[in-house]
C-alpha cells in the first residue's frame, strides 16, 4: 500500500488536525482523508484554534498547511450542514455559524502574524480553494487542481469567492466561480493563485523549505509588513502611500532595521532581535 493510500485510510479515531514542529515551523496537516479534508464544525474549529495558539509563540516563526489523503479539501462538509435542514429555522441559524466560523478562521490566517504556505496536494474545492486562498503563499503538487463548483449543485461559492477575488484577476475568478469548471496548478500559477507547482509528493518539503526561507528573516519585520500588506491592499492609492509611508517610518524606528541596514553597509550577516 502507497503511504498516500495508508494515509487515505487513516483510523477515524486519529486526530482531526495534526501538529507538528519542523525546526522553526509549525506543520498543520487536516486529517479527514475520507470525508475529503472537508470543513467540518469540529476541523474549522481545530484550526482556528492552532492558529491562535500559534500566535504567541515565539519559538514558531511560520505555519505549512498541508493535509492527509487523495484531497487537500473540498470545502464545506455538505453532510453535516444538510443534517441541520430538520431544524426548526431549516438550518438557518447553524448556516450562519459554521459560514461565519469558517470566514473568521480564514481571517485567522490572513491575520497572523507569521507566514502561511499551504502544500496542496489534491484537490481543492469551494471552502478548500478559499483556504489556499487565504494562505499567504502556496506550493502545489503537479496533480492539484482548484475549482469553486458551488455553482454546479445551486449553492454559489460566495464566501470562497471573497479571497479568490483577493488572489487572482476578475475575469479569471469569475470563470471559475461562474463555470464551477475545476484549473489544474499550472494555471492556478499563472492567474497567480499559487506560487509554484512542483513534482507530485515533493509539496510538503517545498513548503516546509519555502517557510522557513520566511523564517529567517526579523520576525518584526516580517509581522509588520504582512499586516501592511492586507491593509493597504483595500485602500485608494493615495490612502495606500500614505499609510505604507508610516509604515516604513516605524519600521526604520525598530531595532531589526538598525541592525539590518547596518549589517547591509558593512558586509556582515544581521543579528536579529525580533523588535
């Protein structure tokens, strides 16, 4: 048996989300590899929580979300959200608390303060695109593919369309959430929804080698600029420079420029203090 087929069959009661530390990285790997790595209450749960964990801790200096089984995910799980269709309200009020769960656990992503790379190995769909999305980088496996079919059952990807319409052009996202049709990672690279795209099976370690490229910079740094980016991404042009200039002034200010442009002049590798 392959070890993508031992994983495809793990044990229902392993752990939904796992966690392990690679050097300075946090390695998030979504474990429902026969429910698809779908979105579930309890895993969109598991990972916000890891999130915030991970927030405080100065020992991780970035995060890799990779997953188990043939799919990296494919979004919402549809099974437990029907379930709720013989609620008294036909489900409405648990809708809104698993779409507002999920969309906070997506801005969880975006607003750590260290770098994500998601490793997509599989498929991604719906919810499961929207968190590729959402990572701020992302490396695939050459056999991925990437599509937003919520129109092909009658439920339109209207919350993955929030950060597919942040990572890639207008024309290209609306292909995709109009057609439902799935890209493969050659063209999600080129409309600028990965990265890259690499041999199969070798997209965890790229990942894994990409974040902790990230690592070794000012971790400061590297929060402030994360932050400026998202930020300045929604404003007009004017209000963009104007904020990305106090931005700037205050990072000069910080320890970690000091120290890095003094290590630029005089040839020498910097000493970073994370401030």
């Amino acid at each position: 048996m392959s070890a993508q087929a031992a994983r495809a069959e793990a044990p229902q009661h392993q752990p939904i989300l796992l966690r392990e530390t690679v050097g300075s990285i946090a390695l998030l790997t979504l474990n429902r590899p026969a429910a698809r790595n779908s979105l579930s209450e309890g895993l969109i749960r598991k990972v916000h929580a890891a999130l915030n964990d991970i927030r405080d801790d100065k020992a991780i200096r970035g995060v890799v979300l990779a997953a188990n089984g043939p799919a990296y995910s494919a979004g919402h799980d549809m099974k437990e959200l029907t379930a709720r269709r013989s609620d008294a309200d036909r489900g409405r009020a648990y809708f809104a608390e698993i779409m507002n769960a999920c969309s906070a656990m997506m801005q969880a992503i975006v607003h750590l303060p260290k770098p994500v790379v998601a490793a997509v190995q599989g498929v991604a769909t719906a919810a499961g695109c929207q968190l590729v999305a959402s990572c701020d980088l992302a490396i695939a496996s050459e056999a991925a593919t990437f599509a937003t079919p919520g129109v092909d059952i009658g439920l339109f990807c209207s919350t993955p369309m929030v950060a597919l319409s942040r990572n890639v052009p207008r024309k290209q996202a609306m292909e995709m959430l109009l057609t439902g049709e799935p890209i493969s990672a050659a063209t999600a690279q080129s409309i600028g929804l990965i990265n890259r795209v690499v041999s199969a099976g070798s997209e965890r370690d790229a990942a894994l080698a990409l974040a902790e490229k990230v690592a070794l910079k000012s971790a400061y740094t590297v929060k402030l600029g994360k932050e400026a980016f998202y930020r300045q991404a929604e404003m007009s042009l004017t209000e963009a420079y104007r904020f990305a200039a106090e931005v700037m002034t205050e990072n000069m200010m910080a320890r970690d420029a000091e120290e890095g442009i003094g290590a630029f002049i005089e040839k020498r590798d910097p000493k970073w203090q994370d401030k």
